[in-house]
C-alpha cells in the first residue's frame, strides 16, 4: 500500500511540474558578451531581449510566454560548450553564438541533443552538410562571397586582391566561397594574402595588392583587424576599391574607423539600407525593428541586432506553426518556413537550412559616415 501511495503521488508531482512548465516556452541564448566579439554579442542580445518582451507583451505564443535563460560564451568556443550544456536541459529551443568559431564547436552537441538550434553567425560549415536542428539566420558567408561577385560583374571588375583572417571560420568561409565561385562571374582572385585576428600592421599586404593588376582589394576579417586595416589603406594610396563584408556592416566599425571608411564598400544585410528600400511587406518589418530599437536603446539597430530579432521571429513562427514546443515539430516547422523579417524573406526547406539568397544582401559605399547603396543594388531593390 505504501509503495502504491509513494508511486501515486511521484505520478501526481510529476503532473504538477508537466502543468507548471506548459505555460512556458524556455529559449536559450548563447551570446558573446565579453572577450573581442562583446560588441557583437551585446547587439544580438538587446535585440533579442526586445523581440521576446514584445512577443510576451502581446500574449505570447499560442498563449505561452517565452521566457530566456542567456548565457555568456566569452567569446571563447570551450566557453560555448559548457553554456550549451547548461541549457540544454531546460530548454525548447537555442538561438547560438554570433561568433562563428563558437557556434561550430557547439554543433555536435546540437546534433546530439537533437534541439532546434537558430544561429546569429553566418559560417557556411554549420548547414554544409546539413545538420538536421541546426538553422543559419544571417545570410551565409558563401552567400556575401556571390554578392559581392554578382557586384564585382556588373562593375566590370575582373580581377580582386583578396586578404582575409586566418584564424576567423567566418572569413575563412568567405574567402573560400569567392575563389570557389569567382570563374563563374568572370573574376580572377589574385593575390591572396593572409593574416591573424591578432594582426595590427598591414603594409606588406598592401604592397602585394600594389605590385598586382588588382582592380579592387576584398577583406574578410571581424572586429580590430578590419578597423586598422581600413584606417591604414586610407593612407597607403592605394585608388582601387576597398570591399568589406556584413561584419563591418554597422556602426560599430564606423565610429572608430572615422572618416577614413570614406568611400569603401561594405555588404550588408538589406535591413542596414532599410530606409532606401521600397514600400512593401520587407520594409515594414525593417521599420518595426528600427521603431523599437531606436526607442530603446537609443540609436538605429546594427546588423547583428537584426540578426538577433529575425531569430527570435523565425523561432517564434516555427513554434506557432508546430502548435507548441516539441522540438522534433520545430525542426519540422522550420524546414517547411517563409518569412519576412529585416534581414530579407527566408525559405527554409529540408536541403536548406540558410534561407536567405544574395537577393537580400545590399552592396554598399559610405557616404558621410552613413551606409548608401550602390545604384547596383538600388536597381535591384525596385
């Protein structure tokens, strides 16, 4: 009898925590909030925040409120682990690391743990091959790699220099994916030179970009070396082109570079040139980031503040398509998903797991400190 009561009220217990978890939806977050990608980070995290406490205010989804447990990677990949680890358990879902070195040490265990994992970094290797639970939300740096070649063509430039980090798997994937794609748009990919996040002096890579008959010089490179590089190019006298990547693509490369990013190009995310785009369903949601954004912290959301919000948005979508938080019918969702968020309309699909084209990707030029696009990308936007 006592075994049967003990056994009732284990089953009774069991029931109540059941109930008391189903009005909840438990999101994970791991983000770098200190070491060198913080300034990432710290933007994924508002925006993330935002998204959530809107989506709360508003009656949750399908009535649940979502509720987030953030953890900081330190900008470190063993850091990631562990934080993936602590979550797990206790969550639904998992929006990962902006920093892509992170992200790729945590997709094992993502594989294994079979959770829907929603990353704010853009390395191809994390959907080449297709891991089943794991989603890009920024647009792959293949994907920059075949804009930028798509501008290069229509510009007439046959032949680009390129420099990238060596020791960042985002711009690792970046380089490979422009020489890999380059014959197809007519472009030759000479010279290559790299270097390391550490590096601060970058004379001899300009000295070989010199010698060359480069026509423009693209840069693949996160955080400090992209600001010294740009900073040292203004001076070197160097004419050609200077290109850079979606990661350069807010003001946190802009205010400390200064006048000297004056008329390079950066990619970016269509959401950065939102104010240039046409009316329509893309642009509103641009516009309703940008409202609460500014609002709130203050000044216009970065890139990596949009890819924080789109990731909470596409969570969310697949959450309510699957009709609750099974993550077997998240995954499912999200393979068979379109949707409009800042960054662009994304349609995910079993052999998909990006979901954005380089149609969402703006080709830009700083003019007076601000993103403008090219009449390249203009074009494309009407």
């Amino acid at each position: 009898m006592r075994r049967m009561l003990a056994l009732v009220l284990v089953v009774a217990l069991a029931g109540c925590q059941d109930n008391q978890t189903t009005d909840v939806i438990r999101v994970g977050q791991i983000v770098s909030l200190t070491g060198n990608y913080s300034p990432l980070g710290t933007e994924n995290q508002k925006s993330v925040a935002l998204a959530v406490e809107r989506i709360n205010a508003a009656g949750g989804i399908g009535g649940r409120t979502v509720e987030l447990t953030v953890r900081d990677d330190k900008s470190l990949p063993d850091q990631a682990v562990l934080a993936f680890n602590e979550l797990k358990g206790d969550s639904d879902a998992i929006i990962g690391s902006p920093f892509s070195n992170s992200a790729l040490a945590t997709i094992p265990l993502v594989d294994r743990a079979e959770i829907p994992y929603l990353s704010l970094t853009p390395a191809d290797e994390q959907v080449t091959p297709i891991h089943p639970y794991v989603f890009v939300v920024p647009a792959t740096s293949g994907a920059y790699a075949e804009a930028a070649l798509q501008y290069f063509q229509n510009e007439k430039i046959t032949r680009v220099a390129l420099a990238f980090d060596t020791k960042s798997s985002y711009a690792v994937a970046g380089a490979k994916g422009l020489q890999t794609q380059a014959s197809r748009y007519g472009v030759t990919i000479a010279p290559v030179e790299e270097f390391q996040t550490t590096a601060t002096e970058f004379g001899a890579v300009f000295t070989h970009v010199r010698s060359s008959q480069a026509q423009a010089l693209m840069v693949w490179a996160t955080g400090a070396p992209a600001v010294a590089l740009t900073k040292q190019y203004a001076a070197s006298g160097l004419t050609i082109p200077l290109v850079l990547t979606g990661a350069q693509a807010s003001r946190l490369f802009l205010d400390p570079v200064g006048p000297a990013a004056e008329g390079a190009t950066i990619a970016s995310s269509v959401g950065v040139v939102g104010t240039h785009l046409p009316a329509g369903e893309l642009k509103t949601a641009v516009d309703e980031l940008t409202t609460a954004f500014t609002t709130r912290y203050g000044y216009p959301p970065p890139q990596f503040a949009q890819d924080g919000w789109s990731g909470v948005q596409l969570l969310a979508a697949a959450i309510g398509k699957a009709g609750g938080s099974d993550r077997t019918k998240i995954r499912d969702a999200l393979e068979n998903l379109t949707l409009t968020t800042p960054n662009g309309t994304y349609t995910y699909a079993a052999d998909d797991h990006s979901g954005l084209t380089t149609d969402f990707i703006s080709i830009n030029t700083i003019e007076s400190g601000q993103f403008v696009p090219t009449e390249f990308s203009k074009s494309r936007f009407r």
